[in-house]
C-alpha cells in the first residue's frame, strides 16, 4: 500500500513539474519580464518552407524557436473556426469562392499551396492549432470575422484549452477590447494603433481595462519618446517588418532588419515574413535570448 502511495506521489509531481516546465514559460518570462530583448513573431506562422498559416509552419517556427506566431482566423459555413488570411481560398489553394461559402468538410477536399503546387496540408481548424501550440508557443490570434458571435466562440476555446496564458487577441479597434475582456477578464489582449490619438485613446482604456501587454503601431508615427514612455510601464511595442523592410530582407541579408532598428530602436516585438533570419539577427546583436 505504501508503495502505491509512493508510485501516486511521484506521479502527481512529475506532472506538475512537467507544467512548471512547459517550454512558452521561457518565453513568457522574457516577454513579460525582459523588455530589453526583442521578441521576433512570425507572420502567418514561419512559412518560407511550408504553406501560410499550416499546422506544418507552426511546427517550423516552434522547432526554430520563434517566440510568437501569428494567425489568422475565419469561419466556415457551418460555423467552425480555420486558419487561413484571406477571406477566399484562391491565393491558398487555387480554388474559388470564400472560406464563408464552404463548410468544414468542404474545405478539405483542397490541398494548401506552396510555391503555387499542391501539398499534403489541409487548412487546419482553429482548434487544431491550439492543440499543436499548447505549451509550446505564444500564439498573436489575428481574429479577421466581423462577429461578436464568433469572437466569443474563439475566445471560449481558448479557455477551454487552458490557453489564456500564452495567446494574445489582436484587435484592430481598441473599444473593442472591453467587450471582449467581458467574455474573459484573463485574456491577454493586443489593441492596434494607427495615430498617436489612438495610443492615448488605448493608454487611457487600460486605467479601466487593465494595462494590455502589448501595442501594434505603426513605424510612421514611432518616435523613441513615445515608445519610452509606453515600455516603461511594461507594456511591448509591436512594429512590422512586413512590406519595405521584409523587401530589402529579401534581397540583402540583415539590410532591411538594420534599418528597422534604425527607425524603431525601442520597439521590442517585430512581426516578420522571416523569423528564422531575424532572430539568427537578433541573438548576434545581443538582443535575444
């Protein structure tokens, strides 16, 4: 009897230690506790060897050890969460018509692209990659559906899942944001600013909301005054490397991420179409765990 006792004890805590141990709390920490490194995100998951927003992507930015990926979600005909950016299938899979023409079922008969040919992944349910994420990865859920509806659906599975930890609610209008808090108090939310009205507008919402985690700006209006002031109370900056500075990326190693630096040296998550290269970047300068 006393051995079963032991064998149980030692059961229970090798699981809580496999909790305590979960390979995001290493992110988490930095994240919340280290400002002064940046954390590199990859948009629509790190897809330069796989299909956007895959489960395959996904996998590929947890085993490069990327902090955050970054996903886009929409709703089916018969109201199931999937992950793709647009809100049709042609660019992903060649086919026509909208995610919200087709059910679940539906859409599996198309393969995802690559390169334009056919692959063996499918567009993956939201469900699916929390699943596949779950401990592992801070997950920037880029929620594209005009729906209260829905919001709440992809927030309940989210708490069902026991995720509120390690995912963050993009949102591009901040009033947004106290609705949602309504549905779970817990959830980490990341309000976007285009203007310098708006970050006062957001700065003012977290006196009532509780300070949010983290701001998306853009680096048109970015100034290191402004930026100081907000990351001093410990919330990040999020800027994009997308467009120009993903361009230069492209076609001379590290040119396009030193010029970002150069323009938004205090911004500390920076969303990339490629995070492999920014974080190899990042750790030479010092700047990554």
């Amino acid at each position: 009897m006393k051995y079963l006792l032991l064998l149980f004890v030692c059961s229970v805590s090798l699981q809580l230690y496999a909790q305590q141990t979960r390979p995001v709390d290493a992110i988490l920490d930095e994240f919340y506790h280290h400002p002064e490194h940046v954390m590199v995100a990859a948009h629509r998951a790190a897809h330069t060897k796989h299909p956007e927003n895959s489960l395959a992507a996904i996998r590929e930015a947890i085993a490069q050890g990327i902090d955050i990926a970054e996903i886009d979600v929409h709703a089916t005909k018969d109201k199931v969460l999937v992950i793709m950016h647009d809100d049709n299938i042609t660019r992903a899979t060649g086919k026509k018509g909208k995610i919200a023409d087709y059910t679940y079922q539906e859409l599996l008969q198309f393969p995802l692209l690559f390169n334009g040919q056919p692959t063996t992944e499918k567009i993956p349910t939201f469900e699916e990659v929390l699943q596949l994420t779950k401990g592992k990865i801070i997950v920037d859920i880029d929620f594209k559906e005009d729906s209260i509806e829905f919001a709440k659906q992809t927030i309940d599975m989210v708490a069902a899942h026991q995720m509120e930890d390690q995912v963050l609610f993009f949102i591009y209008e901040p009033p947004f944001a106290t609705q949602l808090r309504s549905f779970n108090a817990r959830l980490p939310i990341m309000p976007r600013a285009h203007n310098i009205t708006e970050i006062n507008d957001i700065e003012r919402m977290s006196t009532q909301l509780g300070k949010f985690p983290v701001i998306h700006i853009d680096d048109s209006f970015y100034s290191d005054t402004l930026v100081q002031r907000i990351t001093s109370n410990g919330t990040r900056i999020w800027i994009n490397s997308l467009g120009k500075y993903d361009k230069m990326e492209g076609r001379q190693d590290n040119s396009g991420f030193d010029q970002l630096r150069k323009d938004a040296r205090f911004a500390n998550v920076l969303q990339t179409d490629y995070p492999e290269r920014l974080l190899a970047y990042l750790r030479q300068q010092g700047l990554h765990r």
